[in-house]
C-alpha cells in the first residue's frame, strides 16, 4: 500500500469502533471529511463522543444494515479497519471478508498514517501511555506541529487524538506503540522509545524471551537515522544495537533526575542531560514513575529542539492521563486515586508512589485483575505488590476477549495476599461497604470495567464524609 493513499478511500468501516485507539483513527479520518461508521458491542463514552461528532456507531451486529450503507460506495472506496479484539465468527466481519473488501487492522492503518510523518513512537509494557501523552503536551504546548495518537484521555486537552497542519512536511506524529499483538512492528519511527519491556501479554508471547524479542524487533524498526531512547534496565536486559539515547530515574546515565523532592504532593527535580542540567522542574503529576516517564519525554523533546523554558513549563503545565494517579477526592480527611494500573510493575509503582506520599495514613486499595491468563501468569507478583496495602479489596476477574479458566479466580488469587485486611466483594456491595467505612487513602486500580465505579465510590465517600 502506497503511504500517502490511505485518505483516498471515501468510506471507513471501524469493527471494534469504541476502543481508545479505534476511536482516535475514526476521529482522525473524520476530521479530514471523510465518512466514518463502526461497530461495538457496548455503549460508552468515547463511543458518545463519537457520536456527537457525527460518526454513526452501532451496538447490534447487522449485516442488512452494513449491507445497505455499502451500497453506496464502490468497493475500492471501502476501508474496512478491525481490532484483533472482535472475534472472526463475528457476522460483519464474516460478510465483508466473504466480499472480498479490504480490511486492515488498526496497527497497519497507524503504520501507514506514520509513513508521512516524523515520527515518536513510545513502547513499553508500562509507562507508554502517559509517556506519549506528555510528549504530545510539550510539543503542542511548545508550537510544535504535530499529530498525536494517545492511548488514554490526555486531561489537558479531553481527547485522544491531536491534530496539526498534514501539509506542513516537517510536521511530527507521536504514537502509543502497542506491543500487544506485535502491532508496533507497523511502525517506522524517526525517535523510538522504550520505557519498559517485562513480561506481559503471554498469551500471545508465550514467554519471557519472546517478549524481549518483540521489542528489539521494535527497535529495528527506526529509520536509518533514527535514534533510540532506552531505559537502562531494558537496555541490558535486550543489547540493543541501535544508535541510542539511555536513561533511568536516578542513575548514572545520559539522562537522569537528581535532587527530588516532594512537597505538597509535587514532585521537584532537575533533569541531566547532554545538553546541560535542567534545573527547577515541577512536575504537573505525582509518583516516581512519572518523574522517570518525564525523563524520556524530555530526551525526545530535546531531539525535536525544544530549549529548557519550553521543557519546564510542558511538564509544569502537564495535567496528565485519565485514569492514570487521577485524583477525585483531596481533601484533609479523605484522598481517592484511580489508576489504569493492571500489571504487577505497574501496582508496584503506584503503590509505592502512594506510600510515599501518604506514609502515615492507612491505604486501602481495590483491585479488579483484567484477564484470565495474567492473572494467573502473574499470580505471587500479583499478590507481593497488592501485599503492600494496609486493606486490600478484590473484585471479580474482568474478562475482556478471555474465556474463564478453571480454579483461576479473584478467590484464588485472594488466599495469595499477606496484606493486614484483605476483602472480596461484588460491585453492589462494594459501594454499600465503602458508604459505611471511612477511609483515609482510596485506591482504584485496574483496566477493565472498574471505572464505571469511580462515580458511585466518589459519591459513596463524600457522602459519608
């Protein structure tokens, strides 16, 4: 497929539509007046928005109703885009392979929309997220031109996709490599990132090994001229060969942080670079990961050409991601934080980052695990790390593409937990708990369904407060 004539089709067809990164490609084509429809299986409010910005979604499986939109293109002005989330039984997709459309999936679209750009690819089992969501702040928020497609709700600007001028050939685009799949082998990065490479995704993977080797596959990917940023843990772990840029939150490395603080729940710190001390950064978020995910960000920052005022005032001014340490209640009684975290590193370093915080107050968290087979791949990490709580509540496995597996249940994984409490409830009874205890620090963690709690638990406590 030529790069450039992925805009010439006049139809685009989303199986899987309501997904963060689906819903940014059906924005993106929309944006450029083309006529974008899709299907998923559940309403919800990236589909919502979609909705009030003219894309058609649907709920019901139609192949009548499909066929009947189609009837108006020419088969070669159809782009048919799918997840690998919607199984092949499913009767949309079933037709339109039958019919010989042309259909790709979501990585091979993003792949080919890179292909115009500079672009800034961030891959990792964790940190990715918020990593090119900050990137995209300090380029927009520097006059930057540039593109972006972010795997979370940037808080700054309430999407996941930015725009800038298509025309304008020195225009940059920064992506949320998704390793899931070995999707990010679509791409060709100019400035590739990796913030992390553990073990996830076994179901696809296999092992260990195979998943390193996904990401140095990654790697050589970047242009010839490209440059890799690495943090230096993965770099030895992998040997990557690269022409690469090493970095890590307090080590002796090219670029590090040196002299944090925390005051008030505000990070403070300077960052070292080639290019000199970066002094007086306050970071717009809290937690050590972040600090160390701000470290990448201002590698690829710097190799764009953004100065040292732009840096400070990007990561100042930076709101963060939904879902990832987002604050609902702050009060002096009562602090409530919701985060995406669903991998043992990832409850790791939240955790950690909350204790740090809040080192004399009692910490209860709730945790829905997301999948089957990671919650049983992952299950004594699991169980270390959801230890640290002072109270730890679980809530049934959420299943997302997963059929259940035998004896692997939130019960099983309970009886592995050391923390002092430790509690199982279904979803009606924990808001009727949490109406009744007060607690000082909450936690919600998790990537499945658990975020159409946050607003009855935010009601539920301050309710009672």
């Amino acid at each position: 497929m030529n790069s450039r004539n992925i805009l010439t089709y006049k139809f685009y067809y989303f199986l899987g539509i309501g997904g963060i990164g689906m819903s940014a490609l059906a924005r993106f084509f929309n944006h450029y007046k083309k006529k974008v429809a899709g299907y998923d299986k559940t309403s919800t409010d990236l589909t919502e928005r979609l909705i009030e910005e003219h894309i058609n979604c649907f709920f019901i499986e139609d192949v009548a109703r499909l066929k009947n939109e189609l009837l108006n293109y020419n088969k070669q002005d159809v782009l048919v885009i799918y997840t690998p989330a919607i199984p092949t039984t499913h009767s949309e997709y079933q037709y339109l392979v039958n019919n010989d459309f042309t259909i790709l999936k979501r990585s091979q679209v993003l792949g080919e929309i890179s292909k115009s750009f500079n672009t800034i690819a961030i891959a990792g089992t964790h940190g990715k997220t918020t990593t090119t969501t900050m990137i995209s702040h300090l380029l927009k928020n520097a006059g930057i031109n540039c593109f972006s497609f972010m795997g979370g709700i940037s808080s700054n600007y309430n999407t996941n996709l930015l725009l800038g001028n298509v025309g304008n050939e020195s225009a940059w685009m920064v992506v949320e490599a998704d390793e899931y799949d070995r999707s990010f082998l679509t791409l060709e990065p100019k400035i590739a990132i990796i913030t992390s490479a553990d073990a996830d995704h076994l179901d696809i993977y296999g092992n260990d090994k195979n998943v390193k080797e996904g990401y140095k596959l990654f790697s050589e990917k970047l242009k010839s001229d490209g440059i890799l940023i690495v943090k230096k843990n993965v770099d030895n772990e992998i040997l990557l060969t690269a022409h690469r840029l090493i970095y890590s939150l307090n080590l002796d490395t090219e670029y590090c942080a040196k002299n944090i603080t925390i005051n008030n729940a505000q990070f403070s710190y300077n960052i070292v670079s080639p290019q000199g001390e970066i002094s007086g950064i306050t970071l717009g978020i809290p937690g050590f990961h972040n600090v160390e995910n701000s470290i990448a960000a201002v590698a690829a920052a710097q190799i764009v050409g953004l100065n040292f005022e732009q840096i400070r005032e990007g990561l100042r001014s930076f709101k963060g991601v939904k879902r990832r340490f987002e604050f609902h209640v702050n009060t002096h009684d009562t602090v409530y934080i919701d985060d995406y975290a669903h991998h043992p590193e990832e409850l790791n370093a939240f955790i950690n980052s909350v204790r740090k915080l809040y080192p004399n107050k009692k910490i209860t968290g709730i945790f829905q695990p997301h999948l089957y087979t990671r919650t049983r791949d992952f299950s004594e990490d699991f169980a270390k790390n959801l230890s640290m709580l002072d109270e730890c509540i679980l809530l049934e496995i959420y299943p997302a593409r997963e059929l259940p597996i035998e004896n692997i249940t939130s019960a099983w994984l309970l009886n592995k937990i050391v923390a002092n409490e430790k509690k199982l409830f279904s979803k009606s009874d924990l808001i009727n708990y949490l109406k009744q205890h007060k607690k000082q620090v909450l936690l919600t963690m998790g990537a499945g369904d658990i975020d159409q709690l946050v607003e009855p638990i935010k009601k539920a406590i301050t309710t009672n407060a």
